[in-house]
C-alpha cells in the first residue's frame, strides 16, 4: 500500500505485526479473506485496450465499456479478492454498519462545554457553565439522529455500549465524558478530530464527573472495596487482612493489562497483606472483549470497622472511524485507575484501581506531537496516615502511593501504581512491617490501535504502551 503523506508534526499510527483473530476484529486480524490486500493491477488489467476492473495502490479502477473510469480512492485500501472493490473496517467489539442506518447527527464538544455521553440508557447531555441542555434522549435506537444499543460480550465481561454518529469533534478546551457501568464504543461513519479532553477515568462521579469519589471506577471498569462490597472487575484487588494478635495490612491493587501490587506485609511477613486476582480472565492486549480496570481491596476491616476503599479502575473506550481519528497537540484521551483510600486509624490503606483500556481504530491514525493518552494504574492508600495513593498519571510517571509516617514517611506508604509491564514499572507492593500497611498499587490499563498504513511514535506521550494491531477489513 502507498503511504500516505503528512505533516512534520504529525505522527501516523498503523499495525507491525499481524497474528489470528478471533473473527471479531482488531486482533492483528488483517483481511478475513485473505486475499491480495492492497493490490496493485490485476495480472492483465487493461491489455489489448481491453478495460478491467482492477486496484491501483489505494485506488479502485472501474471501466466504462473499453475506457478506465477514473481512479477511486478507497481510505480503507483496494482488495482484489472477489471482484476488485474497495475495502470497509470491519469494527472491533461487536459494531456494524446497522449501527450507522440513519444516523446524520454529529458528535460535537465546543470549547468551554462538557459533554456527557451515558452508556447505560444513550443519553448525551451537554453542559455549559454548569447549565444542561440534551443532545440526545435516552432509549435504544435512532434518536435526535444518533443510534444506540447495548450489546452482551463473553468472557464474563460488561456489555458494551454503542453509539453511531456521522462524525466526532472536541474542541480544544472541551471534555467528553463517558458515563455509567458499560465501556462505550463510539463508531463514526466519517472523522474523528480530539483536540480536547475523553475522560474515562475512576474516582469520579456526579453529572459531569466532577465529584470525588475514589472507590467509583470508570464506564465499564471495576468499583473499588468498600465496607458493603468486594472490588469487581476481571482482576480485582482482594481485601487487607486482620489479626487479632497482630495488625492489620493493606488492600491489594486492581489489574487488567498487568497485576496490581499486594498489600503490606507485616511481623515479619506473618500478617500477610491483601493478595491481587491473577489477570487471566480479563481482555489480551487487544481489548476484546472492551472492559476497563479492576477496583483495589480494602485496607483489613477490624471487625465491622476500619477498611480504608480501594480505588475504583479506569473505563474503556473504543472510537472506531470508518475514514480518519485525528488527535492534535492538545488531546488528552484519559482512563486512569483511582488511588487507594488512606485511614489514619491504621487499618492498613486501600489498593489502587488499574487503568482502563482506551482503542483507537481507523485505515488512518494520526498523532501529533504533544497529545496524550493514558490509561495508568492508580497508587495505593496510606495504612497509617488519612494520605490517598494519586490517580493514575496523564504522563508516564507513575502514580505515588499514599505517603505514611516515620522515617521518610514510609510507615504504612501505599505502592506505586503500574504504567506497564513493556516497561519495567510495573505496580508495586505497598510498604509493611508496622501495623497498618499500605495499599499495593494499580496495574496499568491497555491501549490498543488498530490500523491500516505504517507508523512512527516520536515524542508521543502513551502509556501503558500501545499494542498495534491491523485493522480488519473486507
């Protein structure tokens, strides 16, 4: 295929590797049938004055009787499989062209606007200085000319919620923030241009997403432990323990794209922190099926005391443009795991949530120098301080924990959160051997983008890394 040309300062995101799919998309699929992708002419093709359909680099050559029609440009590629034709995405997650019929609305966050786009009943609202008004209604199907629906996927994980609009936009200064318990996948039938904030996020709540509340997970990721219910998600943190005659140790660390930390350990590893669920049930490095991080345990509950929440995991989001996602210099495309919970009572702090999972997919992606996209664990809680472990970093540092008491302030520190396991920085345990230990840190969350022309990731902030894969097309 011919690649296309861009700006300096622009980076273009495309596949490196192609392995088997699952049938779904995304996962390094390349073309279901197999066939000469990005083709160059037919052995043949317009011999003899004699015209024949045929694929040109990106372009598409129909006939009109004898003569060529003129080339076509296919932003997908030219497949020759079958009869030549210009190919279509296939989209990951379960979307399809069904969830386009009709659909002429636009997804537009001005500067200065927050956008609430709510993936448990299809409501989008738009806010300006706090003042609502609706862009679309609740309800399932076509409405204020954008579709809806939810769609059950395997492996235990959330359905997932879809949107079809004709084009996405956010504006420099605006936030699109992605509500409720299902990931969001966003399918746009044109472009997609970020300039702006997508928040995914844990540790938020409210209308807009601007309240705290650390053991809340983002759309689609786990809730951290609580006093009334154990951390959820795929691979949750499990709860601090107590000791009657000991102390009592932090809460581990929620996962998804890599394990949480544990909790403290105590009396020389006698009082044993809260243990990590192995991520063996949640999505590959492929995000299918979509589903965000796994919420932190609890800091050990003293009887029906104590227990510091764990931090709720980061959402997930899947934007899948038929033509082009643009993300320009200020973009910020966020799914950060929340801190852990610290207690000053020393009952050990609350694990940190994972980072989500955010999916890119399109024939063209491209980045500019400057935009952002994260989906980091968050720090663990304090076991011995009132100190809540950072959400997860829109850089690639990672979160700190919760800082403890004595020397350093390391009594009771919560462990620091994960940016992935590519790098080495992987969370850590929280610090033990006093009573109330702290909270293990955050695994990091997947980004996924799934493309069709070569790339480059110069001066890119992305973290976790990503994991490419080729766009599935036919």
């Amino acid at each position: 295929m011919s690649h296309r040309v861009v700006a300096a300062t622009i980076v273009l995101i495309a596949a490196c590797s192609f392995n088997p799919g699952d049938g779904q998309g995304g996962d390094d699929a390349g073309d279901p049938d197999g066939g000469d992708d990005d083709g160059g002419p037919i052995d043949g093709a317009g011999s003899d004055g004699v015209c024949a359909a045929r694929c040109e680099g990106d372009s598409l050559i129909t006939c009109n009787g004898a003569q060529d029609n003129p080339p076509m440009s296919c932003p997908a590629g030219c497949l020759t499989t079958g009869a030549p034709h210009c190919a279509t995405l296939v989209p990951s997650n379960g979307a399809s062209m069904s969830d386009l019929t009709g659909v002429i609305g636009d997804l537009v966050v001005a500067a200065g606007q927050v956008v609430v786009i709510d993936g448990d009943d299809g409501s989008i609202i738009g806010y300006v200085a706090g003042t609502p008004t609706t862009i679309r209604d609740p309800g399932v199907g076509l409405g204020d000319s954008i579709r809806f629906r939810a769609l059950a996927q395997g492996n235990g994980a959330p359905e997932v919620a879809i949107f079809g609009v004709r084009s996405l936009a956010i504006a420099d200064g605006g936030r699109l923030w992605i509500a409720g318990d299902r990931p969001v996948l966003i399918l746009v039938e044109q472009t997609a241009s970020i300039a702006g904030a997508l928040d995914a996020g844990g540790g938020h709540s409210g209308a807009t997403g601007m309240v705290d509340c650390q053991e809340c997970a983002g759309a689609g990721g786990g809730a951290g432990s609580t006093d009334l219910t154990a951390a959820s998600g795929c691979g949750p943190g499990l709860d601090g323990n107590y000791y009657p005659a000991m102390d009592e140790t932090g809460g581990g660390g929620g996962g998804l794209g890599s394990v949480g930390g544990r909790g403290g350990d105590s009396n020389g590893g006698a009082a044993v922190g809260g243990d990590v669920t192995p991520i063996t049930g949640c999505p590959g490095d492929d995000l299918i099926p979509l589903e965000g991080g796994s919420g932190g345990g609890q800091g050990a509950l003293t009887g029906a005391v104590g227990g510091a929440e764990g931090g709720g995991g980061g959402g997930a989001v899947q934007i899948t443009a038929l033509l082009s996602i643009s993300l320009l210099a200020t973009a910020d495309l966020y799914a950060g795991g929340a801190g852990g919970v610290g207690t000053m009572a020393d009952y050990g702090g609350g694990g940190g949530g994972a980072g989500g999972g955010v999916l890119l997919e399109a024939p063209e992606v491209m980045v500019a120098s400057g935009a952002r996209i994260t989906a980091n664990g968050g720090g663990g809680g304090s076991g011995r301080e009132a100190n809540r472990g950072e959400n997860g970093a829109r850089s690639g540092v990672r979160a700190s924990g919760g800082a403890g008491n004595g020397t350093g302030n390391n009594d009771g520190r919560g462990g620091l959160g994960g940016v992935g396991a590519l790098t080495g920085q992987v969370a850590t345990q929280g610090n033990g051997t006093i009573d109330g230990t702290g909270g293990g840190g955050g695994g990091a969350g997947v980004v996924r983008i799934n493309t069709v022309d070569p790339f480059l990731l110069p001066n890119v902030v992305i973290s976790p890394p990503p994991t490419t894969g080729a766009a599935m097309r036919q």
